[in-house]
C-alpha cells in the first residue's frame, strides 16, 4: 500500500501558505503539513518527519537558511529533500540553497505546473535514492556472508600451517627454558637466579598463549583481533631470551613511539616477534646489537627488526620466506614462512632488506586502525545493531 507523501510547507505568510496548499490538494495525493515560521516548521520536521519540505527563505526570526542548515545538519533528518522558495533571483541565493544541501529551488512568482513538476521530480529522486541505499544494505549483507564463507575456507586451508608453526614456535620457547634452567644451575647470585625463572614463567606464560591460539583455530573461533601496545609483547618476548643475550654479549637497542597502538590479535603479535628476535640473535656471534625498532607510518605501524648478524644474499632473500626454505642447515623452512601467513592474515606485510654494513633487517607493517577487509569473521547481527 502506498501511503501519500508528507510535504510540509514552512512560510510566514498566510497568502503563501494557502496558495501552495490549494495547488498541493488539488493533486488529491499529498498529506499536506503547515507551519507559520521557521522555528515552528523546524520542530515539526523532526515530531512529523516529512518527505519533502517546501522552505520559504525570508522569515521573521529564524530564517529558512537556519532552517535548512539545521535539517541537514541532523543525522536524522539530513536526508529528507527541501525545496527552497524564495523572491530574490540573484545567483547568490540559488547557489547557497545547493550549498546548504537544498535538492532545488523554485522564484515567486510561480506557476502551479512548475510547483508540481519539481515536486514529483524531488520525491521521485528521493525514493530512487532510498532504494539504492537499501540495495546497498543488502549488498552489504550479502559481502559479509561471503567473506564469513571465504575466510572459514582460508581458515581450514591454512589450519595445518598453522600449526606446525606453532609447534616450530614452542620449540624456540622449550629452547629458551632450557637455556634458562642451565643458567639457574650455574649460577650462584640469587638475584640471577630469581630473574632466570621469572624469564621461564613468562616463557610458559607464551606457551600457554600460544596452545590456545591453535585450539581457538581448531574450534572455528574467530581471529582474538584487538587494539593494543606492542611494548609488552616486545618486553615479554626480550625477558625470554634474556638468557642468550647476556651470554652472547647482545647490545639492545630498543626504541617504541609513545601511544602508538597495532590492530591486529595479540598472540600472533608474539609469535612473530618471537621468531624474528630468535633468528637475529642465532644470527650473531659474541657482541652483536640488536635494535628493535617501533614507529607509526601512516595507516599501519612498522616494528623493525635489524641485527647485526652475516645478512642474507639476493638469492635468498627472493626465497626466504618459502615453505621448507631455511638458511640454517637443520632448518626446517617454518618460521619466516609462518611469519607471512600470520602477517598476511592480519592484514599487514613483511619486508627484508640487508643493511648497508652488514646484517639484516626485517619489517613488521600492521594496521593501527580497524578495516572491513579484515580477515575477522563478521558478526552479522552485531553489525546490523551497529548500523541500526
């Protein structure tokens, strides 16, 4: 059933009024609305929510400028159409009505025809551009059951590198545990000691973190994507391996941006950064340095990782992220590999580049702002309460 269109007529005068609503009535389908000044149309466009407002500009108090601004500037109401009616036939005028977001604009005096047929072209747009916001909704709806599909598909592809990934990550923890418990065993300050297991806790702590993260997969869950500082993760992943560097004699150099957030999950924050620190400390012998680099770059936020370790060649560095491509005689060709899927599925990229003297740089981008083409599963429902 088609309801008649609401047209409310804004006018301080009385002979304008009757005049414009004669013309309208005389149309026989039109729900004709009234009001005498521009306050009083204004409260009504809001408690009558119309299709059309015919607005005249010159008023007492509040003129139809105000009026116009004060519609469209009002989430609810800025998409209703007004025709502005005015006496003046200046450029000036015409061009403000279009600034001010009016849909058209009529000079008295008027013919009756002219009235009508800007009337029905406005509210005939306005529909037209109600049902291609619908379609677009729908549109929407349809994108976000589509990426729901693809990413449970790329989820269950990449389930199995993932985990081995994993596993190839807990080894690098198991690995630094063990380090850890040979120092407590020869050490005999108290203070070392403490500071050893304390590392080992936190260690555990990744490891726990980590087993979950593979059963979140196995469980069809979606990506644990959050805001966060990645000062604690680099902290936590540091104290780790904390053991090694002493050993090894490692210059740290650790330089965060303040207030500077990633968008992305956590713990895949953690493995990435577990893997590459490793690698930069195996790189290197007694002495080395290790700069751990944290900035904002745009929309996404760089974490740079440069050792001064023997550096990669070209050769390499084309396939050094390759499955089963490793660089070390045992390797197992794992964790670059599984750094650029845990990258990629996060929505960033991962850069290596030798340094000018020598070692190797590795560059970590992320998002620091949420985006729809994340690989997050969209909550249909929630985002329709968003959008409600």
């Amino acid at each position: 059933m088609n309801f008649p269109k609401k047209v409310l007529i804004i006018d301080d005068k009385k002979e304008n009024l009757k005049y414009m609503e004669e013309i309208l009535a005389s149309e026989g389908i039109y729900e004709i609305l009234k009001a005498n000044s521009g306050k009083k149309g204004l409260e009504m466009v809001f408690s009558q929510m119309p299709d059309v407002v015919l607005l005249d500009i010159i008023m007492p108090g509040m003129n139809g400028w105000e009026v116009c601004k004060k519609i469209k500037g009002d989430e609810k109401t800025k998409d209703i159409p007004i025709i502005v009616i005015t006496g003046k036939k200046g450029i000036d005028d015409v061009l403000k009505a279009f600034d001010l977001g009016a849909s058209d604009y009529i000079t008295r005096p008027f013919h009756k025809k002219e009235l009508l047929v800007k009337l029905k072209a406005v509210l005939k747009f306005s529909s037209e551009k109600a049902d291609l916001q619908e379609m677009s909704e729908n549109l929407r709806k349809i994108t976000i059951e589509r990426v729901n599909h693809l990413s449970r598909a790329f989820m269950f592809e990449t389930l199995g590198k993932m985990a081995a990934g994993i596993l190839h990550d807990l080894s690098n923890i198991l690995f630094s545990i063990k380090g850890n418990n040979q120092l407590c065993q020869m050490s005999d300050n108290i203070e070392n000691v403490q500071r050893y297991l304390q590392a080992q806790e936190k260690a555990i702590n990744v490891m726990e973190s980590f087993i979950s993260n593979i059963k979140m997969f196995i469980k069809e869950s979606n990506f644990k994507k959050s805001y966060f500082s990645p000062k604690k993760y680099i902290l936590d992943i540091l104290n780790i391996f904390d053991g090694m560097i002493k050993k090894k004699n490692i210059v740290l150099k650790l330089r965060i941006q303040e207030n500077v957030k990633i968008w992305a999950d956590p713990v895949h924050y953690s493995q990435i950064c577990l893997n590459l620190i490793k690698n930069s400390l195996e790189a290197m012998k007694s002495g080395g340095e290790l700069s751990v680099n944290i900035y904002k770059q745009g929309d996404m936020v760089v974490s740079c990782f440069c050792d001064t370790g023997e550096g990669i060649n070209e050769e390499m560095r084309t396939k050094i992220f390759d499955l089963s491509y490793s660089t070390k005689e045992n390797g197992s060709g794992i964790g670059l590999y599984f750094i650029r899927e845990l990258v990629r599925i996060n929505n960033g990229k991962v850069e290596v580049k030798n340094r000018i003297s020598k070692g190797t740089e590795f560059f970590i981008f992320l998002p620091c702002e949420k985006k729809m083409n994340d690989f997050d599963f969209i909550d249909l429902q929630k985002t329709q309460k968003e959008t409600d």
